[in-house]
C-alpha cells in the first residue's frame, strides 16, 4: 500500500508559534511558568518531609520486626505506600513542570491473595525505586527551597526598595539599609544613587531567579523520570509489544491487499480465459475460424495474465533485489516512476534480506508518492551506511508540505520502520523540497 502524503500540501500560516515582544530574560519572571516551578519547589519540602519520615519509619520498623512474621507484610506495605506517593509525585510534576512521565510497571502476581500480593510488592522494582526516590528527595528539597526562597526574595526585596525604603527611617530609626556598620562610622543605602543601584541588583537577581529555579526542577525532573516511571526493561517490553502488534497488522493487510488482487485481477481472468478455452474447443470442429480467433483472444488474456503476476509477485518481492540487491532493485523502480530520478547506492556489502527489503519498499512507497502527490520534476534517492545504521534519502524538488500525521501513509510508513528500530525523519517546507530521510538498523544476513 503505497503512502500518501498529499494531505499535507498547504499548511496554514497561523499554526506558526506567536512571536512575544519581549524577550525570555525579561518575561520569565513574571510567565506561569516560573512560578508553577517555583510552587513545585515550596511545595517540594514538606511534602518530602512527609515521605521521608513515613519511608524511615516504616522501613525501619519492618526491619525491626523481621525476626518475626510481622516484618515481612510491615516491609510490604512500606513500598506500597511509597508507591502510592509515587504516584501523587507524578501527578505534581505533570501539574507544575509539565511532566508527563508513564506508570510503572504493575504488580505481576502469578496467584490471587494476600501472600502473592506481598511476594509480587517486594519482588517489583519499582517499589525498591519509590523508597529510594522518598529517602533521596528529601536533602535535594531542602537544597532547591533554601536556594530557590534566597534568591527569590533577595531579588524582588532590592527590586522593589525604591517603594519601601522609607520604613528605615520611620520605624527603624536608620536611614535604610546598612550595608557596613563598625564602631566609628556606617554606611546606609539612602540616597538616590544608592537606592537605583540597589534596585538594578534586585533586577538582576529577579530576572535570574526563574533560570536558577529551573535548573533545580531538572533535577527534579530527573529524579521523578529515573526513579518513579517504568524502568527502561519495562519501556522496551511495551515497545516491541506495541512494534509486534504493528507487524502483525502490516502483514495482516498486504495478505488481504494479495488476496483481493489475485481474486480481482489474475484469479478472474484466467477463470474467463478457461471458459474461452471451453467455447473455442466446442467451436473447433464447428467454426474453426472463429475458434482460431478465439484462441488468439485467450492468448492475449494469457500474457495478461502473466504481467498481473509478475507484477504481484514483485509487489511481494522482487526477484531483481534477491539477485542483485538493492542498486539494480532500486534502479529498477526509479525507471518506473513519472520524473527523472538519481540513484546512488553506497554499499560495500548486502544488509540482511529482511532489512534490504523494509528499504525497497520505503523508497518504493516514497517514489509512489512523489509521482502522486509531489508535482516535482526530478528526485534522488540515496543510499548509504552510517556505522550500524543503514541510511535511506528521497529528495524531491515538488510542492513540499508533507507531514507525518495522525492517518497519513507516511504515519503508517513510520510505524513500519519503528517495528525494526528505524526512523522516520521528513522536511518539507511549503513550497519545497521535500526530504525524507529513513534510518534503519545495519544487519547482516547469518550464516549457518
């Protein structure tokens, strides 16, 4: 089935990112962004304090009272509970930092019962990360909310003393703030001078603020992606299970797409060929003539025939790519498409079949495409290997505007490649060029 990225000819020019006036140093002070970061850090310590003393606590008590049957059930429900504030840390960061970080993986209990429950809560890593993230976050907390209040309040404190610093000599009985003071003499920060440097320090502390506060929730971020979403096992598991699903559907639908051109193309035609045969025999002896031109019709319908074939067989897999690879089979389907097309083959040596013919079928699908859809006059393909990577570039001079969406061929193109760790990567400007660049990993035939 060949992509098609017609659709995403003519973006609209409003979908481009809104342009601020002013720039990022001046607006992140004030940008809600800051302060939800600046609200997960305040929020951060006591919240930790809680986990903190609840995972010591608990733990601690488990571990005391594993001379006994208690400890163990005690122990579990440490980690459960971990794993319940695990979720909440999951829930705050989404909320205030924008991270979006997956669930881990679940319980895996081979029976039901409280006893499985146990075994599959100490037996599951996340738990064990959950108890570390609870007994690790609680000195990060305390060192992002005393840096984070410091500098914040430091900052709009000088920013904003032009407005308040005459309480000094009303309530204080100094002229403003000291800076120095011994017993012969002090200085104070009092007069216009002063006072316009003090609040221009304040300035640059509260524009630094947001970027301080920032590089502390990284680290949040860090820790609440490593230690309390799925472990990278757990990620991968999902992927090839997702990827598996994929193959199992492409391959579901290029069966069905060969049954339906067998029984709508070759399967038809050569049953309508045996009834020629069956009238053309019983007009032998009748009409030879018009059984001898009836016999050049079914003729003509054999050759037919055997083109559909052909052509079905080489939508499967072309014989000229098991013979002489990946240039001739390239070259060969270049020849086929409606502009003039460059091939370039870099290859010292023939990557596994299955990886020659996923990249057949991509520059294949991408050639369908630019002869459908792209309105260029010329093309290229590249081929070449980078490492243990097998790198694949269509480049055409057509209208542009192709992009990988949601129902597009070029979605379901990239859905194949992912099924074998490949990459799809498409620019295409409105108004062109169109690039699309395919990775695919670099594997060798064995050898028995």
């Amino acid at each position: 089935m060949a992509t098609d990225y017609g659709a995403g000819y003519g973006l609209d020019a409003n979908t481009q990112e809104r342009r601020h006036r002013l720039p990022a140093a001046l607006r992140a002070p004030v940008e809600g962004r800051t302060w939800r970061e600046l609200g997960y850090v305040l929020l951060s310590l006591p919240i930790s304090i809680l986990l903190f003393t609840y995972a010591v606590t608990m733990v601690s008590l488990g571990a005391g009272l594993l001379v006994t049957f208690l400890g163990v059930p005690v122990l579990a429900a440490a980690l459960a509970g971990c794993r319940g504030f695990g979720m909440l840390e999951r829930a705050r960061a989404r909320g205030l930092l924008g991270l979006d970080v997956g669930e881990p993986e679940p319980l895996r209990m081979k029976r039901q019962g409280f006893m499985a429950w146990i075994g599959a809560v100490l037996k599951s890593g996340a738990s064990w990360r959950s108890l570390l993230y609870a007994v690790l976050h609680l000195p990060w907390a305390v060192f992002a909310f005393t840096v984070s209040v410091t500098i914040w309040s430091i900052g709009w404190s000088l920013l904003t003393y032009p407005l308040w610093f005459w309480v000094f000599p009303m309530y204080a009985g100094q002229d403003g703030i000291q800076l120095y003071g011994d017993e012969h003499h002090r200085i104070y920060l009092d007069n216009p001078f002063e006072i316009t440097v003090t609040a221009l320090v304040g300035l640059l502390f509260t524009m630094a603020t947001p970027w301080i506060v920032r590089a502390l929730t990284t680290v949040d971020r860090v820790m609440v992606h490593g230690l309390l979403g799925p472990s990278r096992l757990a990620t991968r598991v999902v992927e090839l299970e997702s990827d598996r699903g994929v193959v199992v559907d492409t391959a579901a639908a290029d069966l069905r797409r060969i049954e339906r051109d067998l029984h709508d193309g070759a399967q038809a035609r050569l049953v309508a060929l045996a009834m020629d045969l069956g009238l053309a025999k019983e007009k032998l002896r009748e009409d030879p003539q018009v059984a001898a031109r009836m016999v050049d019709e079914a003729h003509g319908e054999v050759k037919t025939a055997l083109q559909e074939l052909r052509d079905l067989a080489r939508g499967i897999h072309p014989a000229v790519l098991t013979d002489r690879g990946l240039d001739a089979a390239l070259s060969s389907v270049a020849s086929r498409c409606t502009v003039p097309v460059q091939v370039e083959v870099d290859l010292t040596e023939r990557p596994a079949p299955a990886i020659e013919g996923i990249a057949y079928f991509t520059v294949s699908e991408l050639l369908q495409n630019i002869s459908k859809h792209a309105r260029a006059t010329s093309a290229a393909v590249e081929v070449w290997r980078a490492g243990d990577r097998l790198m694949l570039q269509v480049v055409d001079n057509g209208v542009g505007g192709a992009e990988v969406s949601g129902g597009s061929g070029l979605a379901g193109l990239a859905e194949r490649l992912d099924a074998v760790d490949g990459v799809l990567v498409v620019d295409s400007p409105v108004g062109g060029p169109t690039r699309v660049t395919a990775e695919l990993p670099w594997r060798v035939e064995r050898t028995h």
